[in-house]
C-alpha cells in the first residue's frame, strides 16, 4: 500500500488537511526518523503531511526576548548560529554530539521532539532552558511547557491534527550558563545511553537556579527536580554537587536493554551530572 502525499503551504492548510486524515497521517519534516521506520516496515501510514513548504518553519530568529526556533530547525542550523553556540551552549553540545553531518543537515528540532523517544537528544537541553512549544491546530494555537510536552516513549500531547510549529526558548539571565553531556560507546555515532543538561544561573557566588534535565533514563526526558531544589541558594561546592548527582541517580527510572544495564545507566546518572554541574558552573564563570 502506498501513502498519499501532501504538501501544504501554510501551517493553516496543514492542520486542516491533518484533521481530515485523521489518525492515519503522518508529519514528515526531515524524515530521519520516519523514513527509517517507513522502510521497515513499522509505518504505513495512508497519508503522509509534508512541512518543508511552509514558508517561515526553517527559521531561527534571535531577539531580546529570547530564540524562536521553528519546528523546522535543523541540529545543524543550531551548531552554525554563533549565539546559540555562546548563549543557549546546550543545544549547541547537543548538535554537536548529534548523528554525522548528513542527519544534522536533515534532521530537525520539531522532528526529534515529536518522535519522542525517551533518548531525545534536542529534550533535556530544551528543558534546562525552559523551553515552551507552540503547538497549531485547527482550532488555532496553543502553548504548552516543554516538561508538559512527553507523555510516553513516542508519544506526546500532540492531537490529531496539530503540528509543533515551534519553540520558544526565553533569554538565559546574566551569570547564567548551560550545558549537555552524552555517554555513547561511539559518542555522537550513538544513541544516547544517558543524557544530561544542566542549566545554572549564579547570583552573589551563590546558585540562584539550577535545572537539571535527564535522557534516557526513563520513559520520557525529565527535570529532576528533587536535585536541582538542592542546589538553589546554595554555594556550589563539590559535596553538593555530589549529593545533586546522587539525587538525580535516584530520580532517574531507567531500564536494561541491548545498550546497557539500568544499573550502568544509573551509576552514569551520578557521574555525568557531576560532571555537567562542575562544568556549567566553570561555564557561568565565564570559563569555556
Ligand atoms: C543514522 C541516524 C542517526 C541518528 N542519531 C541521532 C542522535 O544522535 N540523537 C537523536 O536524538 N536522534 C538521532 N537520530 C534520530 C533522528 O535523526 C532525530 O530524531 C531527528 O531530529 C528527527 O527529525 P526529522 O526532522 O528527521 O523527523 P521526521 O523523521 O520527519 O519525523 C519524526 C516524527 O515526528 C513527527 N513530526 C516531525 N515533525 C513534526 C512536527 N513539526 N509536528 C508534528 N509532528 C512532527 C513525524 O510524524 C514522525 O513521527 C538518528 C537517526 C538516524 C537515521
């Protein structure tokens, strides 16, 4: 069975060809991850929505408010752009640890948000930067917090009909820095068998706040929120962040499979989000 296919021009005609298709359409934006599945056999859908016509998707705009990135941003955009290399440095590690050049040239932001596996390279740095989705549909528009985004491995509050149209990701304060660490056996060749963000924004030698995001330790990316309320308002000294990393280990929800261990994914919670505290901070200090 073959797949009809369209190509809308406008977010507007999208939603609405999406809704008349119903549940058996299917978004295609770099087709990375749908082409894949689509060739083994593991997709048919009957139609498939093309964005790559709708003006405007592609782009990146920087302004004093913060980034907006279309749906269509692709991971190599973001490593090329300098102030999201210097400012928002998480999605750049992230880029830069992200596939070969081929995938980051094709593969976009919206596309491996909305895949939504729980190894989702582009979610934790989005949500240490407290990034929120603007999701259309054929009802309009609405906003909704990244961390409200993931319900499930590949599934998200996307309903039928709507589309992730794009992100905003508001202007870290001064003093503020974040980061991304991925452990791969072959680094960015790999899935991730752990991922972790940290964003921090220091005040008065002090941790005014800190996000911490993890990946691929549970069924969806997630804040580990009981970590980062230890660290905020306090001086980051290395037994702190220790006794973070320890938290997020406890945090995290992770299972065995063909990668590794729980318990390997567990005790690599603990290392890298030392590591990415120790880093961010020397970051916020102005260090690279
Ligand atoms: C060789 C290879 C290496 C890879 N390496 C990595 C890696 O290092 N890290 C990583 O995280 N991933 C990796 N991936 C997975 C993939 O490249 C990414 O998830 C990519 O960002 C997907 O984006 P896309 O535009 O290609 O999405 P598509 O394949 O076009 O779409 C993915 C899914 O999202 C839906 N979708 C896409 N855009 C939207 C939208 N705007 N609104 C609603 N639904 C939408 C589609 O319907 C589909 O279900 C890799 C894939 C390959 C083939």
């Amino acid at each position: 069975m073959s797949s009809e296919y369209f190509r809308p021009s406008s977010i507007q005609e999208a939603t609405r060809i999406l809704e008349a298709q119903g549940k058996q359409a299917k978004v295609l934006a770099g087709g990375t991850d749908l082409v894949v599945l689509y060739r083994a056999g593991k997709v048919r859908p009957a139609s498939v929505v093309s964005l790559n016509a709708i003006p405007g998707l592609n782009q990146l705009e920087l302004t004093n408010k913060g980034l907006h990135l279309g749906a269509l941003v692709t991971h190599q955009a973001l490593l090329t752009t300098p102030e999201v290399v210097g400012r928002y440095s998480a999605l750049a590690d992230s880029a830069r640890q992200f596939a070969g050049i081929q995938i980051r040239n094709l593969g976009t932001v919206g596309g491996n948000l909305c895949h939504a596996s729980p190894s989702a390279d582009m979610a934790p740095p989005l949500l240490v930067l407290n990034a929120r989705a603007e999701i259309a549909g054929p009802k309009g528009t609405r906003v909704v917090e990244l961390d409200q985004f993931f319900l499930g491995p590949n599934q998200t509050v996307l309903q039928p009909g709507e589309i992730l149209a794009g992100l905003e990701v508001p202007a870290p304060g001064p003093a503020s820095a974040s980061i991304y660490l991925k452990q791969a056996v072959r680094g960015a060749m790999e899935i991730a068998m752990v991922g972790v963000a940290v964003g921090l924004s220091m005040a008065n030698g002090r941790c005014r706040e800190a996000r911490i995001a993890l990946g691929a330790v549970a069924p969806t990316p997630f804040r580990a929120r009981e970590a980062e309320g230890l660290l905020k308002g306090q001086e980051l000294t290395p037994e702190l962040m220790i006794r973070a990393a320890e938290a997020a280990a406890r945090e995290a929800r992770p299972i065995s499979d063909v990668r590794c261990s729980a318990e390997y994914r567990r005790e690599m919670v603990k290392v890298f989000t030392r590591r990415a505290l120790e880093q961010a901070l020397r970051r916020a200090r102005g260090g690279r």
